[in-house]
C-alpha cells in the first residue's frame, strides 16, 4: 500500500493533499479505519501508471461507518440549519484553498483536461455557496383550514442517512452535489466513490475533515467508503438508509434502484444520457460547430451530458458535415495535463473496447464514417488508452445509436421538419439533455413546448454539455427521473409533514362530519 511517487507528475500535489503512502479508503469523518476488503489500485488513464492502492471496506466496516452515521444523525439534525451552512461554507473556503491540487489529482487520475478537473473543483465550490443560502430557506407552507379557529402548515424535516453512489466521470463534483445539499438539510452522509477514481475521493475527505475537526462535528455525518460493488448493494438493501443517490449507467441503476425500491427506500438516479442537438436552417453554423465538439470529445465523449448524436436538417447537412469535419482534423489528443492538448484518454482499456465494438457495430448496421476512429499507439499513448474521436452517418434507429456508448462517437442524422427533428431527438430510451441551434423563435418555442424535447434539460443555441448547479439537473425516463444540485431538488433529501393545530375549546371534524357521543 505505497504511493508511486517517483517521476509521479503529481507527486506534489498528491502531498499537499495528504495523500501518503499508505492510503485508507474508509473514513467516519476525521477517523479513518483500517479497511479489511480487498486492496484497490488506482491506475492513471494518462500513462497507465499506478498511482497508489488503497485498502476498502468491507461488511464489518460498512456495519462501523452505520453505526457512527446513525448516531451522528442524531446531534446533526438538532443543530439549527444556518449552522450546518455555516459548516458548509467553511468546506467551500477549504476547497477554494485546494482548488488547483485537488483539480490536477481529478484531472490525473480520470484522464480529463486539466481545466475541466479545475471545473469540477469549482463546481464543488459552487454548490457549497448555493448550499449555505439554502440553509435559511427551506421553507415549508400555511394553508388554511376549513375548520374554525385551526392553523395547518406544512414542514420539512431531515430523512437521515443518504448514501452517494459516484460515478468515475466526474470523481467529486456529484458527491458535492448530493453532500452540500444533504448537509444543510440535516441529512448525514455515506459516501461511496468509483473504486477507479479513490484517490480522488480520499482526498476530499481530508480536505473536509479539517473543517469538520475544527468545529467539533461529530463522527459520522461524513463517512467515505471505497468498496467493491457488492458493499454498494448491501447498502442500498439497508433499511436505515431512506435515500440512495446514484450516478451510474442504465443498467447499474435499474439493478440498484430495484433493490432499494423492494424495501420502498427512496432513489435518485442521474443515469446514462444520448444526447442530441438539433441543428436547424436558421442555426449559426459557427457556434453549432464550437457547441457540437465540445459536447463530443469533451472528457473524451466520458459525460452523461455528451452530445452524442447530431439530428441536421438536409439543407445544412452537408456545411454542418464539412466543417465538423475539419473542426476534428485540429482536435489535438494527449496528456489532458499539458493545456494544449483538446481530448485525453478514456479511463481504462475496457472502455476503450466498447469504443471499438461500437465502430465495428456502426459498420455492421450500415453507417460510414465521416472522420474515422482507431486507437492511438506510440510515444505519449503508453497507456493503450487514447482513441480517436470519430464521425459517423447513421440512421437514429440503429441499435447502436439507441444504446450509449461512453466514448467521443458523434453520430450525425437527417431530418427534413422540425416535427421530424423532434420525434427524432426523443426516439431513443434516455432523456438526460437535448439542445437546438435555431435563429427562428418559432422552432425554439416549439422545442420547449409540451410536444417538444422529451428530456430533463432542453438548451437553445447551446451544447448538451455543462450545467450550473443553480439549476436541478437530472432526465427522464432510462436516465432515472431524479434531480440534484440547485433549484427544489433539496425536498428530495427531506420528509414532508403536513400539521393542524385546533387552538379552539372545540373538535370539529373536516368535510362537516357529525360524531356526536
């Protein structure tokens, strides 16, 4: 259980971090345990070095991290919520302070650019300041009743303990959503991360935990649990967790939120996206071109928010192919550390055979290429894990363009009306984000009207890719309905109660019922 810090192009960060040579992905808060599951290894995607190992939980010291969770909550939730935000900006001020390390680990350790680990970190920073405003304005609502001198309202309490389920994509910015958010509302939290990215993870738990240390909070309201699959499911069957938020694929999701729903547990999932711009006769061409290929080879196509598919009606098609075309020719593919370089490597040899399987698919199904894809090899490729982003003409139904495949695909589309757009846009299983590029306001109203985009986000004259986290984010129908981050999305971590309070001498009963003794 070593750090590899020689010639480690981290190496410095990692130490500011407190990322040592020995490693425990199991922590209550500031404790951290000695985890007796198996030994996990974090692997960099960007030279295929072993970064570190570290040691995971296992049943027992899931059972530990439980324990402390649930007492926790006890103390958490009777501190007035101002001060739980209060908490929270001091982990914001924390994070402002580590911004650039932590950013290069995120960076490193998933194979994004550099400026989207810094991204990441700030969207951390971002919801930690949303977070803190929310903790005076979980309002609840006075109604009035039909009986005579009675008050009801409505309140809000906390739920208990959420467990975070994150994806390998984004290593914390998704766990901060779930976290700042569960925190004002009084919820603790068990945290556990993709055993691709744990270093990531341990890092931002040292990070809070000197927050945490110097305010006295007690063990358990933030609890990190490296672990294997099976230590997720035994949570998510766990009658003492009400919530389970879970970033994953499809597949993932139905099998975890099967689990939690036989014991009518609550789930948020933010699933698998095949996203789609639609790109109109009206559309500046320009800004299609810029918003399209960040949204395809941004973190090298790895985002549930990747544009995915290019619906492009017939008398742009080929304009919009040309210098899709060309835009690709500059795509500069490297170490997502050297800022120069557009699009890193996928995050490990695995996902760079479903990159493949799919290419072969396309053929199989009829498609051609616009820009072809392979897999790069040579100096600065050692790692057998950077692809070329590539373009394929499809048609919608095609079995693979209907699955997603977590890779820089881009699959461009004809369309002749903009209702056919539209049916094309939502005739795939998911619903996460959609976009159109119109000058026409008529087709943009259109898009956002009731008959138009089926998905949980719908952007005009913007990509499928980013999102602030003033807004909740999360899609409909395979992408799992849930909602995180900003808006509302905060009720989902709380319990609803509805009150009556009779301040008369009298008991009337309601719809005027007689009950006379």
């Amino acid at each position: 259980m070593e750090t590899v810090m020689t010639h480690n192009p981290i190496a410095a960060e990692l130490e500011a971090l407190g990322i040592k040579e020995t490693n425990s992905g199991v922590s209550t808060g500031t404790r951290w345990l000695t985890g007796s599951g198996k030994t996990v290894e974090s692997y960099s995607p960007v030279d295929g070095k072993l970064i570190a190992t570290c040691t995971s939980a296992s049943r027992e010291e899931y059972e530990e991290l439980m324990q402390q969770a649930t007492e926790a909550f006890k103390i958490w939730r009777m501190m007035p919520a101002p001060k739980r935000g209060e908490i929270v900006r001091q982990v914001g001020d924390e994070l402002r302070k580590y911004k650039e390390p932590l950013g290069k680990l995120v960076s490193y350790e998933m194979g994004k650019s550099l400026q989207e680990g810094m991204g990441e970190v700030q969207e951390m920073i971002d919801i930690c300041d949303f977070a803190v405003g929310l903790s005076r304005q979980l309002y609840g609502l006075s109604m009035h009743s039909e009986r005579p001198l009675h008050r009801m309202y409505e309140q809000w309490h906390p739920l208990g303990v959420v467990g975070i389920i994150s994806a390998f994509n984004f290593p914390v910015a998704v766990w901060s959503w779930n976290a700042a958010i569960a925190w004002v509302c009084g919820d603790v939290c068990i945290w556990k991360p993709s055993s691709k990215v744990p270093l990531s993870a341990i890092a931002c738990q040292q990070i809070i935990s000197r927050v945490f240390e110097r305010n006295n909070i007690p063990e358990g309201v933030s609890c990190l649990m490296v672990s294997h699959s099976a230590i997720g499911e035994e949570m998510a069957k766990d009658k003492r967790v009400p919530l389970i938020s879970i970033t994953g694929s499809t597949r993932v999701g139905k099998r975890i939120g099967g689990i939690v729903g036989e014991r009518l547990g609550r789930v948020i999932q933010e699933l698998g996206g095949n996203n789609a711009i639609i790109v109109s006769e009206h559309a500046d061409i320009d800004m299609v071109v810029r918003g399209a290929v960040f949204g395809a080879v941004g973190t090298a196509g790895q985002r549930c928010t990747s544009t995915r598919r290019l619906i492009v009606h017939e008398s742009v098609y080929d304009a919009v192919k040309d210098k899709m075309t060309r835009a690709y020719a500059q795509l500069k593919i490297g170490d997502p550390l050297d800022q120069h370089n557009h699009v890193g490597p996928l995050i490990d040899t695995g996902a760079v055979k479903d990159y493949l399987a799919a290419i072969e698919k396309v053929k199989e199904e009829g498609g051609r290429f616009a820009v072809e894809g392979g897999v790069l090899e040579g100096e600065g490729y050692e790692s057998g894990c950077y692809v070329k982003p590539c373009i394929a003409e499809v048609e919608n139904h095609y079995q693979i363009v209907q699955d997603e495949t977590f890779a820089p695909i881009l699959y461009l589309i004809r369309y002749k009306t903009i209702e056919e757009a539209i049916e094309l846009q939502n005739g795939v299983p998911q619903g996460l984000s959609s976009a159109i590029m119109t000058g026409n306001l008529q087709e943009a109203e259109r898009f956002l009207s009731h008959a138009g985009s089926d998905c949980g986000i719908a952007n005009v004259n913007i990509g499928t890719s980013g999102a602030e986290i003033g807004g909740a984010f999360g899609g409909e129908k395979e992408t799992g309905g849930g909602r995180e981050s900003g808006s509302d999305s905060w009720k989902a971590y709380m319990r609803r109660q509805t009150n009556t309070i009779n301040y008369s001498t009298e008991l009337p009963l309601a719809q005027g019922i007689k009950f006379d003794l």
